[in-house]
C-alpha cells in the first residue's frame, strides 16, 4: 500500500489537493497508473468527497491510522459508485415508465353508466363507479366469516345508485361478462351476493347485452329496476293497509290496454309471442298449440331456459336464453325472465315464417340436447324441470 497522506501537525496544508491512495483495484486505475479523478479530495467538493475529507482530517499518525483512512476511503468509493449506478437505473425505469391517463371506465361501463343515468334522469338518483364495498356496508354482517369480511374492505361495486339529496346508497350494479364463469370470479361473487343478501342491500348483476332493447322496444336492465320499484312499492301499500295483505303484487300480472287494442300483461315480455303461437295454430300455419318452455338454474351463478314451437312434421322452431342470476328482488326470479326472453324470441321467428322460413329443429336434435343436459345434472342448482320437459 502506497504512502496515505493525511492532514497531520506539520503538513503542508497549501500543497493543494489531498490525493489519499489505498489498495484499489486495478481495473480502477486510468493508463498513467492515478486513481480516478472521483478520489480527489478538494476543498470545495460535494458529496462523497466532502466526507472523505472529514475521514481523513479525523486521523492519526500511524499504520493502524492508515488502514482505517484506507478503509474508509474505499467504503466512500463504493458507496459513491453504487449510488451512481443506482441513479442510472432507476432513471431508466422512470424513462420507461407511461404516466399518460387513461379512461377511468371501459367502453361498456360507460354506456352502461349513460343508461342508468337515462333511466333515473328525473327520478333524484345518481350513478356512482367504482365505489367500495365496505362504504355501503360498513359492518361486518352476522353470519359473514372472517375472510368474507376480508374480502369485502378490499371489492368494489362497479356502479351505486344513490339518492342525489343524501348519497345514501339504494341498490348496486354489477356488470357481469363470460369472465365471471371462471372458478375465482365465482368464487369472489358468492362471496359479494352473501355479503349484500346479509345486509339486506340490492346487487343487480346484468350483462351488457341487458343495455340493448329487447322485446316491445324495452332495456331489459330498465325492465329490472322497473319492476324492483313496483314490487317495492306494492309492499309499503300493503304494510300501510292501503293494498290487502293476501294479494299478490305480481309484476308480470299486470294488466293493461295493450298498444293493438284490447287488454292484456304488458309486463310479461313473452305473452305477445305466445298470443301469436296460439293465433297461428288456430289459422293452420303451426301445427303445435302452444309455445313450450322450460327453465334451469346453474350453480356457477347463470340461468338458463328453453323455447319451442311445433312447426310441421319433426321440426320446431327453438331458441335457448342464458341470462345473468340478477340477484336482485323484483318479483320474479332469472328462470322466469329468461323463459320469457325465449318464448319472445321464437315470437320473432315466428314473424318470420311465412316471409321465409327461419331455421328449424328437429325433434331428434332438441332430444339430444336435453340428454346431454340431465347428464350435467350435478352442475345444475335444481333440475327437477327437466324431468317434465316433453317436445
């Protein structure tokens, strides 16, 4: 080890810059054998160097003096050079790093948003995103384990609809899509639909396809709230003695002067359907009396329903619905609406027959289908309607 220099009694102190050595690697060393010009210690240096300068004004004459200055001085060094490469790097990342904005909501959650807000325009509710489970429910409900409740201060609400006066929150929608069949997505709703049935607050769940218009013009989410509001409604009349208490607020049920004249369920988006099945068997265009239906319910959260018209022969005309569990109280259950969606849709084909004929089914091929179903009979939440299923 070189000579060190160091501030000692005596010392030239005007000799200029204090040039301290130690055992530095070679590879550190520029062509003429000096050590980087980092390692210079000058009066007004900042940084590392300032500190090098205290550590060396600190010492004493001797070689154990020198060993710890040459220590020191390479713990300096190495600290000054990692942190430079540390600047290096994360300058990088940050170079790399895009912190442009982006939409706060996805295509259909913003349509989705626009519907709602068309459909509560002048009732005094507003929409809220994305707002946390656990700032509606704010305790934790009986019969909700630990790790529900876990889960719970960690989900969102993809929508909150709120009195525009108080922001007390009324009911919740969830926009749902085929990515909530996977297992976790499941698993994570059953959670959210206990927490929300424990509380005793309204979770709509609804795909995006419940935002166009349906049968007679009509959103089928609009359809929801609608009846979730009358049936609501119809209870508080009853629990004011304004209704008697053993009738029944069938929303589906009531009737009304129908836009073609006469009266009839303009709530039940399947009877025009099945009044024109039955006006086309009494003409002789179908052979079959009656739109057939039947209805099932899945354990992984969806409903399902099947349609069907005896055409002529073996054929049918068919349709098959799949529909979000709403979870919602308004009356009716999924199963329901979903056999009145499918009954609906053989209606439209059934428009079609005489202009061209629409895809027909034969009775061989619907059979099939509903082997293959009541063999899945363990994935189904009740089965008991396929046994009563005939075509």
């Amino acid at each position: 080890m070189r000579h060190l220099a160091s501030r000692l009694p005596g010392a030239d102190r005007s000799a200029g810059p204090l040039e301290i050595e130690a055992e530095w690697p070679p590879a550190e060393r520029n062509a003429t054998g000096a050590l980087p010009a980092v390692m210079s210690r000058r009066a007004a240096s900042p940084g590392p160097h300032n500190r090098l300068q205290l550590l060396t004004d600190a010492l004493v004459d001797g070689p154990a003096a020198r060993l710890r200055a040459a220590a020191a001085a390479r713990t300096v060094w190495a600290l000054s050079e990692a942190g430079s490469r540390l600047a290096r790097v994360t300058g990088s990342i940050g170079a790399q790093t895009d912190y442009r904005r982006r939409p706060l909501l996805t295509p259909a959650e913003r349509r989705a948003r626009a519907t709602l807000e068309e459909i509560f325009a002048h009732s005094g509710s507003l929409i809220l995103p994305g707002i946390k489970l656990s700032r509606v429910i704010t305790h934790k409900p009986p019969g909700i384990s630990a790790s529900q409740w876990d889960y719970a201060t960690r989900a969102h609400f993809d929508f909150v609809v709120c009195d525009a006066a108080s922001y007390v929150p009324d009911f919740a929608v969830e926009l749902d899509d085929f990515s909530h069949l996977r297992p976790e997505a499941q698993r994570r709703d059953r959670i959210k639909d206990a927490l929300c049935e424990a509380a005793n607050f309204g979770l709509l769940r609804i795909e995006s396809s419940a935002f166009d218009r349906g049968p007679g013009g009509r959103r089928l989410v609009e359809y929801l709230i609608d009846a979730r509001g009358y049936t609501r409604a119809f209870g508080e009349a009853q629990d004011r003695g304004h209704v008697p208490a053993d009738e029944i607020g069938d929303y589906r049920s009531i009737i009304e002067p129908l836009p073609g004249g006469g009266f009839g369920f303009v709530n039940d988006l399947g009877a025009p359907a099945r009044l024109l099945a039955q006006a086309a068997s009494a003409a002789g265009q179908v052979e079959g009396h009656a739109i057939g239906e039947t209805s099932f319910a899945w354990k992984n959260g969806w409903s399902e329903a099947w349609a069907w018209l005896h055409v002529r022969g073996d054929f049918h005309l068919f349709e098959r619905v799949r529909l979000r569990s709403f979870q919602f109280a308004c009356g009716f259950g999924p199963e329901n609406l979903a056999e009145d969606l499918a009954a609906a849709a053989v209606g439209q084909r059934l428009g079609r027959l005489g202009s061209g004929d629409p895809v027909l089914v034969r009775r061989d091929q619907m059979a099939r289908r509903l082997e293959r179903l009541r063999a899945r009979r363990d994935e189904l939440a009740y089965a008991f309607t396929l046994d009563e299923a005939r075509f």
